[in-house]
C-alpha cells in the first residue's frame, strides 16, 4: 500500500506544481492552454484515486 499512496503523493504534487506554474501563463490564456493543462495534471491523481477506492 505504501507504494500506490507514493504514486498518489508524487501525482498531486504534480497538480500543485502545475498550478503554481501556470499561475504565470498569460491571461489570454487562461480558458486554452492554462486549462487543459490544468485538467489534465489533475486527472493523474483523480484517476489513481478512483483506482485505489475500487481496490478496497
């Protein structure tokens, strides 16, 4: 278990850091790149989530 709740861990982290980042992008960007860039990060630990509640 100690292994998927690290992949869980580094998946959000990655979410924050892709948050953090994209705080800078341009505003014209905000409903194009930002966004889909925004989505997808955050549907790796969604997904990992989902996953491990099916497992239980």
């Amino acid at each position: 278990m100690e292994c998927k709740l690290q992949v869980w861990k580094l998946a959000h982290q990655l979410t924050l850091d892709v948050y953090e980042v994209s705080k800078n992008f341009p505003s014209s960007e905000k409903f194009g790149l930002t966004n889909q860039v925004r989505r997808s990060s955050s549907k790796c630990s969604n997904k990992y989530n989902r996953r491990a509640k099916e497992a239980i």
